[in-house]
C-alpha cells in the first residue's frame, strides 16, 4: 500500500518568512496529492492539491511542487502569518480515493 | 447547511461500553470514510463505503462495525470500549473517481474512562 513520509513534524517560524513542508510518498500510481490545515480542535480542510500531470501549482501564498520522478512533493506558504499557525497533513491517493496521509507538520508563526 | 456532519461532538463512555457515532452528508457523494486521529494528531483510515458497499478496512478490530444505510450516511458503532480507543473518530465523504477534495466533519472526540 502507499506509504506517505512528511517532515518536519514541527516546523517554526517567523511572522513573513517563508515555509516549507516536504513528503515523500512511494506508490509510483498516486496521482492526486492534497494539503490539508487542520486548526486546534478544528476539523482537516482542503487547502490545496495538485494532480500527476501538473509539476507546480499556486494560490496566492501557497503553492504545491510536484516531483513524479522522485515521488516528492512539497507545500510552500510565503509570507507566513499568525493565522498559518496549524497542523498541515499531505496526502497521497489514487483517483481522489482512499488518501493516505502523512504524519503531520506542526506550523508555528512567531510574531 | 453543514456539508458533512457527524454527532455526537463529544463522547464520554467507560469501559466496556457500546457506543455508535452517525454521520450524514449533503453532497450528494458515492464515497464516505471513517478516519481515526490519535493523541500524536496521526490521521489513518479505518474504512471507506462507496454506494452503501464497504471498499476498504484497514487493520481495525472487529469490535469496529460501519454500517451505511445509504450514500448519504456513514455509521460507526463500537462494541466493548478499550482505553486505546480513545481519539477522535473524522467521517468524510468525496466522489469515487475523482481527483477531489474529501470534505471532513467535525469529528467526534471519544474519551474512554
């Protein structure tokens, strides 16, 4: 089965800078990779995905890097703000079903 | 208005218990799922229904029983409760196929005393 790796797991920075969260998935017939942000005691929502035949896609402060080659695929938020501060998941999945997520980034904005 | 949603919100049971959590959804969707996230916020599947017919369980005990009376609903109900049971149970729902967002509710927080 697809197995998805995510690092860090915690990851803090300050008030604009940039951030970068990074996965590794290893099933080769993954073809759809979302991020999720999961607020304190919130529920996971879609932020952003990115589907096998598109390389790069962005959406004001956050774009997603595809890497089919070498299964990896990343999220970039710029321009970080408190209320990026959350838990964001990657995940991998075939055809939009049964996702396998990553273990978890905690995103901690720094004023 | 609520696009997925599960109750109860909360679930306070002692051991040994047999308790069910219902989800619903509005979106018209073929294809819902049961997660479970643990104390480390670890997100993992435990099944998935499309059109009433159950697709995938993972290595979960048999004391986890889905039922899915139609499309539209997604129930779990858990025999003998276990301390290690205890984490918040998401349901969600996508359209089988497609490269498309699953839409989460608002979890359901199961404490095991």
């Amino acid at each position: 089965g697809e197995n998805v790796e995510q690092h860090p797991s915690t990851l803090s920075v300050q008030e604009g800078d940039s951030a970068v969260i990074k996965c590794t998935y290893s099933d080769s017939a993954s073809n759809y990779f979302p991020w999720y942000k999961q607020e304190l005691g919130k529920r996971p929502q879609l932020i952003i995905d990115i589907r096998s035949n598109v390389g790069e896609k962005k959406d004001q402060r956050i774009a997603v890097t595809l890497n089919k080659t070498a299964k990896h695929f990343s999220l970039h938020i710029t321009e970080t703000q408190p209320e990026d501060s959350a838990v964001y998941f990657c995940a991998a999945g075939l055809g939009g079903n049964k996702l396998t997520f990553g273990t978890g980034t905690q995103l901690k904005v720094e004023l | 208005d609520t696009a997925v949603s599960q109750t109860p919100k909360y679930l306070v049971t002692q051991m040994g218990n047999d308790k069910s959590i219902k989800c619903e959804q509005n979106l018209g969707h073929d294809t819902m799922y049961w997660y479970k996230q643990d104390s480390k916020k670890f997100l993992k599947i435990m099944f998935s229904y499309n059109n009433k017919e159950l697709i995938i369980n993972e290595t979960v005990p048999n004391r986890f029983s889905p039922k899915s009376p139609d499309k539209a609903h997604l129930n779990l109900h858990i025999n003998s409760l276990e301390l290690g049971d205890s984490a918040v149970y998401f349901c969600a729902s996508s359209q089988w196929g497609r490269n498309t967002e699953a839409f989460f509710g608002q979890g359901t927080r199961l404490t095991v005393v």
